[in-house]
C-alpha cells in the first residue's frame, strides 16, 4: 500500500422512507453496504435529516443512531430476540 495515499470522501445522499425511523433504517443499511463492499471504507452515518423536495428546508433529526431492530447484517429482526436466561 505504499505507493496508495488515502483519501477522506464526503458523501451526501438522498434516502425515501415513510417516517423518521425508516430513514434511519435506510440510511444504516446504505452504510452497511458500503462497508460491506469495501473492508477499509469505515462508512459512518453522521446526521440525517428531511427535506422536503423543491424547497430549502432541512430539518436536523435529534437521533441518527444505529436502530435496535437492525441487525449487524443490515436486515429488520421482526421478532423479539429472547433472553438468554
């Protein structure tokens, strides 16, 4: 790798859900393919939030995390997971 110089690259996307939560989902699951494709990418979601089309307006989500009923392989657990006790 001595003759690759690493790059930082910035990339702003559009994601289409029904609501907040879903735009999380969609957006961790973009991540996850990134980084699935490309083992150093370390592709992270800093900040999310709507906008509506042919307007101006961003609002900032409070919350940008990771959703709980994402799993590490990008698919929604529909089930609860039991405990292990």
């Amino acid at each position: 790798m001595a003759d690759k110089k690493r790059y930082v690259v910035q990339v702003d996307m559009y994601v289409y859900a029904k609501d907040d939560y879903m735009a999380r989902v969609e957006a961790h699951k973009m991540e996850d393919k990134i980084n699935k494709m490309s083992l150093n990418a370390d592709a992270k979601v800093t900040e999310i939030g709507s906008q509506p089309f042919g307007t101006m307006r961003y609002d900032k989500l409070d919350n940008h995390s990771r959703p709980s009923k994402l799993d590490a392989d990008g698919n929604i657990n529909s089930k609860s997971d039991e405990l292990p006790f």
